[in-house]
C-alpha cells in the first residue's frame, strides 16, 4: 500500500503543478494584470475562476484532481504531519 500511496502523491503532486500552470498561462491570455494578480495577490485567482468560468475550469479541474490524489496519496502512504 506504501508505493502505490507514495505513487499517487507524486502524480497528484504533477497534476496540481500541471493545472497551476496552465491556469497561469490561462490568465496570462486575459491580461498581464490578471496574470501578476493571480500570481502574487491573494484570493484574485479565486475571482478569476468566477469571472473567467469556461477558459479557468479545465486548470482548475487538473489542480483539484491532484490535491485529491495527494489526499488519497498520503492517507495510503500513511504520511503523519508533525504538530
């Protein structure tokens, strides 16, 4: 169970950086402002999900998949996070 939990932390792990980008390059295509506001500025991504729906989803899907396959990746990995 331990390989295949640390298999799935590592793609998830390509996906949600996969999806990030794709999701930056999706907002650089809108604007440059967009793209440094979803880069450095918080929460705007979450603004630009809304605002920009059809052409954020499919990034947005990627990284929400991968932090799913982390999940799922480091329960069957059994990682323990350190308190």
């Amino acid at each position: 169970m331990v390989p295949i939990g640390y298999t799935l932390l590592v793609i998830g792990f390509i996906f949600c950086f996969y999806g990030q980008t794709r999701f930056l390059v999706a907002a650089y295509n809108q604007s440059l402002w967009w793209f440094f506001g979803c880069l450095f500025v918080p929460f705007v991504d979450w603004i630009f999900l809304f605002v920009h729906f059809k052409i954020a989803r499919r990034p947005f899907g990627l990284s929400l998949l991968g932090l799913i396959l982390l999940g799922v990746g480091g329960w069957m990995a059994g990682v323990v996070w350190q308190r």
